[in-house]
C-alpha cells in the first residue's frame, strides 16, 4: 500500500531531475554561444528567457505532483499506524479487521476489472484513499488498447517507463516493435515491414532470435503453416502482450504482481492443511480446507510444518483433550466424547460413517502415542 506511491515520488523526482538538467545544459550552451557572438544577444537572450520560463512553469507543476504524492505517502503512513494501534486493542481489533478485509477485496475487485464494486465498497467503508484507481483504470485504458490492436498507448509507457524497464531486462518494447512488424506484413506491406525493422528491432541482439524469424515470416508470408512462423501470425499473440503488459507494469510501480487478498488467502490455507484435508474419511466438516471452494484453492498450496499435533473432532470441529477426550466405536472411528454423547438417546447412537447401532457402553477411549 505504500511502496506504490513511494515509487511513483522517487520516478517524479528522477524525472524533474533529468528535466532541469537537460534545460540547464542546453541553456548554459546558449550563453556560450552568446558570449562568443554578441551580434546575435538580443534575439538569443530573450529565447533563453521563455526557454526558462518554460522551464519554471514546468518545474512547479512538478513540485505539485511531488507535494500530492508526499501528502499520499503520509495519509497512508498515518492509516498504517492507526491500523496498528487498533489491533493492539481488543476493543477495536474486530473494526480493524473488517477494515482491513474491505480494503482487500476492494483491492482484488479493482484488479479484476470490477471498478464500479470496489469504489462503491471503497467509498461505504470510507477507504478509497488507501485504492490506487488511478493507476489501475490509466492501464486499462492501455490493455484496451492491445485488445483493439494498437501498440501505441503500451509504447508511450514504454517510452515514460524505458529506463526501469530496461534495468529490469524486459523486452517489452522490442515484443511489441515486433508485433508491429507482423501486423504490416500481414497486411501486405513488406517495404514499409523492412523499414520498421531496420528502426526498431536491428540493434538489438538479444533480440537477435526472434528477428531472425521475423524476417524469415516476411518471406513465408501470414498464411504460411510452417512452425514456429505460424506462431508470430497467432491471433492469441495479442493476448499475450496484453498479459506481459500487465506484469511488467505492476512491476515498474511496485505493485504487487498476485493480488493481496489471494496472497492472505493462501497464507490461512498454508497454515490450516493437514495431510488429512484430502482424504475424505478424515475430512472435517468445519475445516475450510476440507471443503469446497478453499479445498480445491490449496490444492497446490504446501502444508504446515507442526511440531506437535492436535486432534480436532471431525464432527464438531473442535479439539480432543483431557476434557473432551476421543472415544473409538467399534468400527474404529474416533470421535470426540462430547460429539457422540450429543448423538445418544435411550443409551444407543448410530455410527456416523457405517449407521451401525452402537451402546454407549461400546465406546473405549482412544490413546495416541
């Protein structure tokens, strides 16, 4: 929640930096020049004067966004902080929880292209200051955009985000340059596909690859059947820079690449699988990973380590100690004493698993060594 907004202040300030160092540079040029030409000062100096003012202009509009980044930082900060004094008390760790649940569904609905759901949910729990719309609706627009067969929108990106992403080693750029590629000599245009790649994809060489099979589509032509060509002319293809759009963009903002709420979701699920969730004599009817949905969500989850056991009646849910001790039936069932007394009448009760009529008398306690 808050490493989004601090990445986006560090980005600005790279950004103005870079700006005013650009403007000066070029500035101090000009006066050179000047001081060598004194014939050419008027004209020269009053350029250089807009040329500033520009640059002033530009400067605090900067500042503003900083100033509105850092009072984000800081609502979040103090949010953070109010959240951690609420879960210190007991009187208020329920709202805080509730609070805390709403923001992560909030948060996962946004992500799922549900924006209508989560502001309502964000503004009824008053916490669509701690949401990154923006953002998230700003790529939607550009996912749209690949959908509608239309790099331009995701190169702008690229072209605002180059430097991090090519700290990251993403091709990104170089995949959609490529599918540019594809898209005119699908439609016929060789020359104008030629040029294209000697702009933009010739230089790479880690890129040298999948130049090679560009080159050699060209002259296969889109209706060619040969693998992998066949591949570069795959409809799905713009699935896929839709989808590789999308994690390196959260990347380059410090997004979380799985969704808060799945990642908590997993977290409770690692910490409640047993060995005996999937197996359906020892499932428990109040254990959520026994039961669908979550059974089939920590399907591939791994287990928790335990040092010691516990044993949790399978048909209360709740544990077996020395006041609730187990109790076998005679098929070998073990239940919990207060279980099965709660299932007797008239001194019998039925077996859950085989309906086999059983006396109390029958059951012997269970030891477990």
């Amino acid at each position: 929640m808050l490493r989004v907004p601090a990445e986006q202040l560090a980005q600005t300030c790279r950004k103005q930096y870079k700006l005013v160092e650009k403007e000066l540079n070029s500035a101090m040029g000009e006066i050179h020049e000047v001081l060598k030409d004194n014939r050419a000062a008027p004209s020269s100096m009053n350029g250089l004067v807009d040329r500033l003012q520009g640059l002033k202009r530009k400067v605090e509009d900067g500042q503003v966004q900083e100033d509105e980044l850092l009072q984000r930082c800081r609502v979040r900060l103090d949010y953070l902080q109010k959240m951690h004094e609420r879960d210190a008390d007991p009187k208020n760790r329920g709202s805080a929880q509730t609070e805390r649940l709403q923001r992560l569904v909030a948060d996962y609905l946004l992500r799922e292209g549900y924006d209508h759901s989560a502001r309502c949910l964000a503004e009824g729990a008053g916490i669509e200051r701690y949401l990154d719309f923006e953002l998230v609706l700003a790529s939607r627009d550009v996912l749209a955009a690949l959908q509608a067969r239309d790099c331009e929108p995701a190169l702008a990106w690229c072209a605002e985000h180059r430097a991090k992403l090519k700290k990251a080693g993403s091709t990104l750029e170089l995949q959609l340059r490529l599918q540019q590629f594809v898209e005119l000599v699908r439609s016929g245009r060789a020359v104008e596909a030629l040029s294209h790649a000697r702009r933009h994809l010739s230089s790479a060489a880690e890129f040298e690859p999948q130049l090679r099979l560009a080159m050699t589509s060209l002259a296969l032509g889109p209706a060619t059947c040969a693998a992998p060509y066949a591949k570069l002319f795959d409809e799905a293809a713009w699935g896929r820079l839709a989808a590789l759009f999308h994690k390196q963009q959260l990347a380059a903002l410090a997004m979380a690449a799985t969704a808060p709420l799945l990642v908590a979701i997993g977290a409770g699920l690692t910490a409640l699988k047993t060995p005996a969730c999937f197996h359906g004599d020892h499932a428990c009817r109040e254990c959520p990973v026994c039961n669908e949905p979550f059974r089939a969500l920590a399907e591939q989850l791994p287990g928790a380590q335990r040092s010691q056991s516990s044993l949790v009646c399978r048909l209360s849910g709740l544990p077996m100690n020395e006041d609730n001790p187990p109790l076998a039936l005679p098929s070998g069932n073990v239940y919990s004493r207060n279980a099965l007394l709660s299932l007797a009448a008239d001194g019998v009760l039925r077996d859950p698993q085989t309906q086999e009529v059983v006396r109390v008398d029958q059951l012997r306690k269970a030891f477990f060594m």
